[in-house]
C-alpha cells in the first residue's frame, strides 16, 4: 500500500507503518500489552488485530520480560517482530533481554547472528501520573552499544523510521512521546529509509544559535524558534532523530557556523543526552568557535512529581527555552 | 490443588452464585459492625473519589476498587501497626482498612501537602508507615518481592511481625512473583501473598491470558499453604486469612490466600459501564453487583438481629458527613511547596 500526501497525525502516520510492514513483510508481527484495546496508545495502533488477525497482533499477560525475550527469540528466527511497551516505565522488567542479549548479540557471537527486533517504547507522561508512569529513558538506551535508538519528532518520522527501524537486522529502540500524537502534516509517499543512514536532521536553517532537541524537546524548539524568528533571531534547529549510534556531525558544522549551542533535552540532567550532544561540540570544534558556554535545559534531576502544583513546574516550555537563548545573545 | 478447590474456583467465578447474605453465625458482633462500618466507609470514600474524578477536580488516574472492599478489611482484622503491608495501584482499600482516615486519602488525591505521601504521590503512590502501610505503586507487582523482604527482616530481627503483598490476577503474571514466591518458601519468610483475583487486568479477561483461572495453582507449585475464598464475603475472607496469619507468626513461613472477586468500576477513573475499551458485559458487572460484600453481611445481620435498618441509615449519614468533612477539608489545604521536588529526592 502506498500512500498519496495525506494529511496525517503522528499517530495516524505511526498506524500506517504498521500498516505498511504487516502488508507488505509477512514475517512482521506485532506483540505487547493492549493490543486488542488499544485505548493506551492514542490512534496510533487502532484496529490492526482486526485487520491483520490476533496471530499476528499479540495482546499478552502482564509479562514484559518473557515478551521481550520471546520478541528477540522471534526475531533470531527469521521474522521481525515489533515489540510493543505502552509506557516506558513498564519494559524496566525486560532490561535483561534488551541490554544482555539483544544489544550484545552481534558482538558476542562474530557478528554472525542479528536480533531484528523493533521495540517500541512510548513515553507517556503528564497528566499527575507521577514517578513510575512518566519517564523518558532515552539516555540509558543510547549508553548501550549494539542498541539503535531512534526519536521521531516529526509525522514523517514517525512512520518512515519505525519502518526503517523494522527493516533494519539490528535491536532498535523505538521511542514515541505521547504529547506528539497530535501534530499534522502532509506526508508524501512512503520511502523505505536505511537506518543506518539516518542520523540528525536540520529542521530550521538558522545564523544565530543552534538549538538541537529530540523526539518533543524538538517539537518545543520548533515553536520557540518560530516565535524568535518574528523577533528578528535567527535559531537553527536540528532534531536529533537517531541517539545511537550518534554521528554529531551535522550539530559540529552548525555550531561552528553559529558559535552558539543550546541543547534541550526532556530527561534527566545528570548523566543525560544533553551532556553527550555539547561533549561532542566542545571536543570537536575550534577553541575560538563558541562565543559563550553551551547550554542545557533539561528536566531537574527528581523523579516526575505528582501533585498539579509541582508537575507544572517540572516540565520545560517554549518560554524557557526562548528566555534561554535570549539570555545566551545578550 | 485438588478437584473440590477447582470446584469451587468454578463456581465462585459465576457471577449468578452467591448472592445470599453471608455466614456469620458464631462471629462477634462487634467485629461485624466494625466490618461493615469499614467496608461502608472504604465505598463512600471511593464514589466520592469518581465523582472528583469525573468532575475534574483530580488530575490524576484514580484504580477504584468498588466491590472488593470485603479483602482489605477481612485481611487487615488479623494485622497490627508492626506488620509491613505493601499494596498497588488499586490500594486505597488496603490503607484505609489500615487507619481509617478519608481526609488524608483525598488530600493525597488531591496532591496536597496533607496527605498520606505529603502530597507527593497522588493515587497511586501511598504511603503511612505508622499504621503499618510501607506503600503501594502502579507498577505492577513492584512489591511483591519488597514484601518478601520485609518478611525476611521481621524474621531476622527475631519478631512474629509479618509482611503482607496484596496484588492482582494480573501481577501473577510477572516473572517476580514467581521468584518471590520461591524465594519465600525457601527462606521461610513470614509473607502472606493476597491476590485479589478479579478476573481482569485492564481490558483482558483472565481467560486469554492464563491457562487456568485459579492462582492457587502457584501456591501448590511452590509449597505453599493456601486457602482459596469468596472474596465477596469479609467472614470467610477474614477467616483464611486469620489461619494464614497466624502459621506465619508462629515461624511456619509464607501463605498465599486466593480471593476471587470483581471491580464495579472500568479499570481506571469512574466509568462503570466500560472497561476502558472493550465493553463489558453489563450483565456480568449487574449480576456482581448483586454479590455485594456489603449488603451480603448488612442483611445476615439484620436476619440475625443484631443490626437495623434504622441502624443503618444513621451509619450512612454519619458518614456521608464525615466524608464530605473531610473532602472539604482537603480541598481547602495547600499543595506542596515548590522546593519538595529536588527535596525529597534523598533524605538530605
Ligand atoms: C509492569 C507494568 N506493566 C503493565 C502495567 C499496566 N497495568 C496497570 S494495572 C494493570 C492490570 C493489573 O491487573 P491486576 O494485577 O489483576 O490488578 P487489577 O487492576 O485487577 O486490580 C496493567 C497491565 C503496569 N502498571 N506495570
Ligand atoms: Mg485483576
């Protein structure tokens, strides 16, 4: 099936992935919690088990750690599973088949034997849910090599790396964030991407600063460097996209130009991915490059609270990020 | 497990059978009062927290566990303040059969300073050690093996304290029960395991998940004494649990106590005719609510004599008071200051 530009939701473009792989690759199924009443997973999942049959559209027991390690057992027998977690916080009980056995395969066994295994891995915080029911843990995934980890921030994303994530013979990381599901856009065509090609993306030419952000933190760079570039700032926006492995190249080139970095990550700041994105920068460019020090806005090191009063506080917003790169031009 | 147990797994699980007010002959009246006050009490609390749900004054998810009220209070009549109760994200029965106090539940709801966990955990994160509850979490039989812990230190330090890990159908599905299950046997830790077997996690009913309904098969797995009861029934509940209760505190190790039952409600928040995407059969939920725990032992007491329904609307406006009290109460207090969140990060 291929599709016309339509007008689709990060959701929406999510499920016609689906859609696509379970057409067109009959050894892609789908395996995780939910899947039979996929209320959790927004519009993104809606009546596959109907169209494509429960043998291949798996809801499960509460088992995410036999699930996991069945999905990397199917996938070193010749399908490629795409291994669904409705919330990040719950695939903690699956740590051993992801960083033990899939991320190391490869590696241990001569590169001989390669676990094709898609997780998909929701993020899915807010709404008072608090500490174990909204984290983003993108950061521990990229730590570990033998692991691809890919972000999506924009629709087409959203649809094009999680097909390029299953066809892909490596364990990928798929992470979606939920605050996502309801941007639109026009996707043209679907486009079988490697994955291996992929890496950081400019979403926003820009002379001022560079702004680099993954999967919503990009989102929200998005919307501050609009309101910027009315006030006549010129932001430079690059979406991350793929974590692991992380080629930083185009973030160097851009940096070099701009002189200016701001990174926005929604994890944790020690420790997190924004350390990793101005490690690479400071090692890489020229000691005259940067016209002040680089930047972070990260999430404060505490877990999610729950009370309304705190939980707005915790998270970043356009403003913070647009009061940050004010702060860094003055 | 023998063929008399699968019997009665299988006729407990018929939502058409029992109906009829429970056996109370022999029991203690004031025990039967404190149960039903209880129990009341725990409902109330609960309706009211659907209504602030549903009309937006909490933020968050809320579990009700309407209908299953008879576990809690059964199981908490045979527990003191030194024993280590662990619950999960559909646990506020099990704290307030603790310590009965609504004001401090809905101000956690709520997420003020005022409540159990100081405002910080909301629903699903409760906390109130003095009474004996050392918390409940949302991931799903995260304590299992926590509770096996305690149990193991209330034996090292030489007590007849014990632990207790309420849990759901559902949770017996994580690998960790089973290692805990083991782990407990082996250490003879004094733990009861209390799985609320409601038929459901989520949206799916325990037959596409679990070859067998009954979870007592576990137990027998492992070497552990088991009762298996009516859920619905705060005697009988009260009564196995009390038999387990008591073969741990005398150093016999763990027990595992099978209640079967049904939640009223959808799985989350205060919708009761769905269940958050697959419809239920509201024959099912209609034929359940006729084994309610509640009006099974009002009415053996009233059959009995030894309650009125005089009696009864008094307790019931006595606590429709006390509740919108406290509700109100709660309402009016302050949220945590804004320091709480890097504060209670560590202890310093
Ligand atoms: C580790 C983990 N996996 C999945 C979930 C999502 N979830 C929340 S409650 C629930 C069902 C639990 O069923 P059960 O243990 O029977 O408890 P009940 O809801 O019936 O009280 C699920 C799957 C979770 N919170 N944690
Ligand atoms: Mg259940």
């Amino acid at each position: 099936m291929i599709l016309k530009v339509k007008k689709q939701n990060y959701g929406t473009a999510i499920c016609s992935a689906f859609e696509y792989l379970l057409e067109k690759y009959p050894e892609v199924f789908v395996i995780g919690q939910g899947l039979w009443s996929p209320w959790y997973v927004g519009n993104s999942m809606t009546d596959l088990d109907k169209k494509f049959g429960v043998e291949r559209i798996i809801d499960t027991p509460v088992s995410e750690s036999a699930c996991t390690g069945a999905a990397v057992g199917a996938s070193l027998s010749g399908m490629r599973p795409i291994l669904v977690h409705p919330r990040m916080d719950f695939m903690l009980y699956a740590m051993d088949a992801v960083v033990n056995q899939a991320a190391k395969w490869s590696h241990m066994f001569g590169g001989q034997a390669h676990p094709a295994v898609t997780i998909r891995s929701i993020i899915n915080r807010g709404g008072e849910q608090g500490a174990q029911h909204s984290q983003a843990l993108h950061s521990w995934f990229a730590h570990v090599p033998g692991l691809r980890v890919v972000m999506p921030s924009t629709v087409k994303d959203a649809r094009d790396l999680l097909i390029a994530s299953v066809l892909c013979n490596d364990p990928v990381i798929y992470i979606d964030d939920r605050w996502l599901y309801e941007q639109e856009d026009d996707l043209p065509p679907i486009e079988e991407l490697s994955l291996a090609a992929q890496g950081p993306a400019c979403l926003r030419k820009g002379a001022d600063i560079t702004l680099v952000g993954s999967g919503f933190s990009t989102y929200l760079a998005n919307k501050a460097a609009e309101i910027l570039g009315k006030q006549a700032v010129s932001v430079e926006v690059i979406d991350i996209r793929i974590l692991n492995p992380f080629d930083a190249s185009l973030i160097i080139e851009s940096v070099e130009r701009t002189g200016v970095l701001l990174v926005v990550d929604l994890g944790w700041r020690n420790s997190g991915f924004a350390a990793e994105v101005i490690a690479r920068v400071t090692e890489n460019v020229g000691t005259d490059v940067l016209k002040c020090r680089p930047r972070r806005i990260t999430l404060p090191d505490a877990p999610a609270p729950t009370s309304r009063a705190l939980e707005s506080r915790y998270y970043t917003s356009t403003d913070e990020i647009i009061n940050t790169v004010k702060e860094l031009l003055s | 497990m023998n063929d008399l147990d699968i019997n009665q797994v299988n006729y407990l699980i018929d939502p058409a059978n029992c109906h009829n007010p429970i056996y109370i002959k022999g029991c203690d009246t004031n025990d039967l009062i404190n149960y039903l006050k209880m129990m009341m009490m725990i409902r109330k609390v609960e309706q009211k927290l659907a209504i602030g749900r549903r009309d937006g004054f909490i933020g968050g998810p809320v579990h009700l566990g309407v209908g299953q009220e008879a576990i809690a209070v059964g199981v908490s009549g045979s527990l003191t303040c030194d024993d280590r109760i662990f619950g999960a994200h559909r646990s506020h029965s099990h704290l307030l059969a603790l310590n009965p106090d609504p004001y401090r539940l809905f101000a956690e709801v709520l997420g003020k300073v005022t409540g159990f966990s100081r405002g910080m955990g909301g629903s699903m994160h409760l906390w109130d050690g003095p009474s004996g509850f050392y918390g409940s979490v949302p991931i799903v039989s995260g304590t299992v093996s926590l509770a096996v812990g305690a149990a193991m230190a209330a034996r090292l330090q030489k007590t007849n304290h014990i632990a207790v890990a309420y849990f759901g159908d559902g949770a017996m599905e994580e690998g960790v029960v089973h290692e805990s299950l083991n782990l407990a046997r082996i250490q003879e830790s004094p733990v009861l395991f209390v799985v609320e077997n409601n038929l459901f996690a989520s949206h799916m009913h325990i037959s596409l998940r679990q070859p067998s309904d009954m979870q007592s098969r576990f137990a027998v797995a492992n070497h552990i004494p088991y009762k298996l009861a009516d859920g619905n029934d705060v005697v009988a509940v009260k009564n196995a649990a009390s038999e387990l209760i008591t073969h741990s505190r005398n150093g016999q190790g763990p027990g595992f106590l099978e209640l079967i039952t049904y939640r009223w409600y959808g799985h989350v928040d205060w919708r009761d005719d769905i269940d958050v995407g697959v419809h239920r059969s509201l024959d099912d939920v209609d034929n359940w609510r006729m084994r309610d725990p509640v009006t099974r032992l009002s009415k053996a007491m009233i059959e009995q004599g030894i309650w009125s329904a005089e009696e009864e609307k008094k307790l019931i406006s006595m606590l429709d008071n006390q509740i919108s009290d406290a509700w109100e109460k709660a309402m009016n207090d302050s949220y945590p200051d804004e320091s709480a969140t890097l504060n209670c990060v560590y202890e310093i």
